[in-house]
C-alpha cells in the first residue's frame, strides 16, 4: 500500500475498509491519524483525493481483509487490539524487512523511513512508461499524492521529468510554423 498508492504515514495509519473500493479498484483519502492517534481530515483541502489502485494491489488488499483484526473503527492497519498503530511501530515493523533486503546504511541501519515509499510512488509515476513508470503529467501527480500546489511538487519531484532535446523541439516547431 505504501508503495503503491502513496499515501501519506498520517494516511496509512488513518485508512479504513469503508474508504476503500475494491470493485472499483479506488481508494479515497478523506482522513487520517494525527502523531497523536487523532482522526482527523488531510493536510489539506487537496488531500482529500481518489487514488486508483492496480490489480495486485486489490488482491493482496482482499487477501488482508480477511486476516485483518477486525475493528469497531474499520481501520485498515489497526494494532491487534484494534486502535490506531502508532507511527513507531509501522517503521519497528519495517526495519527487518529493509534489513533483510539489504536497504540499510553503513552502520547497518534501515535506509529509508515509511515515507521514503511515498518518493517511490511518485517517481513511479513520473518515470516515463518505457522505463517502467506510469508517465503521468505533473498536475496529476501533484492530485495523486494530495499537495496543496503544483509549485509543491515541481520544487521536490520537478527533476525527475523527463526532457526533451529544446533546441530540435524548437527547430522543428519553428519550420511547422512557417510551413
């Protein structure tokens, strides 16, 4: 999930069953979980959002529904007693897994935090199609990821655009224009 639909920490830890569409294959962020393990609405107005999900991602959802702890609240990551998981214990239960992937630092410490799966989910979906990325224009990333402006998302993911040759562009706009 993390990986694959980009969701905030505060998001992950917020989301419930009723704001996932399986049959229609979309999530739909309407809330979160603050450090405090209040619910509460996204970081902004534009965090409120639809995020479609891929065909493997639905399944494994539908496979975790089942063992889910089920929950008075229906969240979708609850602790075993069916609360909130605080966002110490999502990067506890991540450092073995980015251990045994060898993902660590020189001193033998996980690399990336939760939210370093957020930057994968948004260069994926700037990376071009051809180089296993989705390709998808900047004003839908900045929508797909909830930030408040497109200037947000130009300042931090803008170098991983792709760009073409200006100079041919601009030779060949030129001719077509005078054609």
């Amino acid at each position: 999930m993390a990986s694959f639909a980009g969701l905030r920490a505060s998001e992950l830890r917020g989301l419930r069953w009723a704001n996932i569409d399986l049959p229609k294959r979309e999530l739909h962020v309407r809330e979160r979980a603050d450090r405090y393990n209040v619910m509460g609405k996204p970081k902004s107005h534009t965090g409120e959002r639809t995020i479609p999900l891929g065909p493997m991602l639905v399944a494994t959802l539908r496979e975790w529904k089942l063992a889910c702890p089920n929950t008075k609240e229906g969240y979708v990551f609850p602790t075993s007693r069916g609360k909130i998981d605080h966002h110490a214990n999502r990067l506890r239960g991540l450092e073995p897994v980015l251990k045994a992937a060898g993902v660590v630092t020189g001193e033998g410490r996980p690399k990336y935090a939760l939210h370093g799966f957020r930057h994968f989910y948004a260069s994926w979906c700037i990376d071009r199609v051809q180089d296993g990325g989705l390709g998808l224009p900047a004003k839908v990333v900045q929508e797909r990821l909830g930030h408040s402006s497109i200037v947000m998302t130009m300042d931090r993911y803008g170098h991983l655009f792709p760009r073409g040759d200006d100079g041919s562009e601009l030779a060949a706009a030129e001719a077509a224009f005078f054609a």
